[in-house]
C-alpha cells in the first residue's frame, strides 16, 4: 500500500512540472546580423555571433519589442 501513495505522489509531482514547465514563447535566430523586425525602445542592442545582446547593462529600463510573429 505504501507503494502505492508513492507512485502516486510521484506521478503528481511529474504531472505538475510538465504542466507548468517554462516553455520558450518564441524563438529567433539572428544569423542575419541585423534585429530585423525587433523594435529597440530604449537602451542599446547589437546582434553578435546570431544573438541578440543588450549593450547597455546600467540601463534600468532596457527594452526592446519583439515582432508579433517571427517566421
């Protein structure tokens, strides 16, 4: 019986991290070299080496918009 609770307690346990496990929104590769449709609102933003790096690390409010649907 004690068997039992565990199978149970570990099948709850593996139900809970895969339901609430941090699946990336979106992706992007910036093989281009450019932030093409990335909108920088402030702070400073360079693509370097296919990523996407924020330049500026003292800036407080850093922050770019990310396009509505990357292809």
């Amino acid at each position: 019986m004690k068997w039992v609770k565990v199978l149970l307690v570990l099948l709850f346990v593996g139900a809970s991290v895969a339901a609430f496990a941090d699946r990336p929104v979106m992706t992007d590769n910036f093989n281009s070299g450019s932030l093409g449709s990335w909108k920088p609102i402030s702070g400073n933003w360079k693509v370097m080496n296919g990523r996407l790096n924020q330049l500026d690390t003292k800036e407080n409010m850093a922050m770019i918009v990310a396009p509505s649907k990357i292809v």
